[in-house]
C-alpha cells in the first residue's frame, strides 16, 4: 500500500464506522426491536419503531345527530377506568367529513395531552368532548329528578315542606 492508498482506505473504513450509528428521527421511546445485535442489514430494513407518547389520539365515533356541535380545536377531556380522577386535556384534531350509514356515526380524531406519559398507544379511555358550557347555574344529580311523563320535576324542601318543582333544562 501507498501512504494514499492506505489514507483512502482509512477514511473510506471511517465512513463505513459512521454509518453504523441508527438515529431516530424524532424523540421519544422504542416500541419495537426488529432486528438483532449481528445481523446482516440492509439500509431499507426497519430496525426499531419509535414512539412519541407525549402527544397520543384516541378515535371515536359520534352520532350523526351531533355533527353541527363540533369543531376542529374544540375542547375535550380523557379520563381512564384505570387511573382515578385523572383527566387529560384534549382537543379536536379531525373530524370526518362523511357519515358511516351502517352505524349513523362519523369519526372523530381527538389530540391528547399525556402529561407524564401515562396513557399508552392501545389502552381504552373515555373521550368527554364539550360541547357546552353553562355559568351561574344550579347543578343537580339525575337521581334527584323525579320524571313524570314528559315533565323532569325535583323536589326542593322549604320550611320542612317538599316542594315539587317542575325543571326547565339547560
């Protein structure tokens, strides 16, 4: 070998060295391991799947009947059976344009906030989406409200008597 030679040799071995680095290209943690420490690669072959939890969807399906209440951005809230009081700020991503006429709903794609990566890709949560807010109101459970025929009444005490009060909902 000349000293050429060689230093070509040498830089060409370098590069080969660099090339065996795999980066990921966004953060986050492996899903997934594809392939095994020794084994042969190609540069098409899919090493390892990344996932970023800090950002996750959940999809669901709304009837058609409330598709004039929704909007992209609008606010929501998931909550898990799993984890107790937690709630997870959430929003509107997608909305689809078209009616599934087998089931009367549409999907709805909704971006959750998974502050300390709690929520994981596949588990079951349930999606609260707002669609309204209403202040100075009074709040009572449905198992105060007493229905009689088409008419929602409560019972409100007033100097030890009950008093039957016919509601006016919203």
């Amino acid at each position: 070998y000349s000293s050429d030679a060689a230093k070509v040799a040498w830089d060409e071995a370098k590069l080969n060295v660099e090339y065996t680095k795999v980066k990921s290209p966004i953060s986050g943690r492996i899903g997934e391991r594809l392939a095994k420490i020794g084994e042969r690669i190609q540069p098409t072959n899919k090493l390892f799947s990344v996932v970023d939890n800090s950002q996750v969807i959940a999809v669901v399906y709304v009837p058609e009947k409330n598709i004039n209440q929704l909007k992209i951005g609008q606010k929501a809230f998931v909550t898990s059976d799993h984890m107790d009081g937690e709630k997870f700020e959430a929003w509107i991503k997608r909305i689809s344009p078209v009616v599934d006429p087998a089931s009367g709903t549409f999907k709805v794609t909704v971006g959750v906030k998974n502050v300390g990566n709690q929520l994981r890709p596949g588990m079951f949560v349930n999606v609260h989406i707002i669609i309204d807010t209403h202040t100075d109101v009074v709040l009572i459970p449905k198992t105060a409200i007493v229905y009689e025929n088409e008419y929602m009444n409560v019972y409100v005490v007033r100097d030890t008597l009950a008093n039957k009060i016919r509601l006016d909902v919203g």
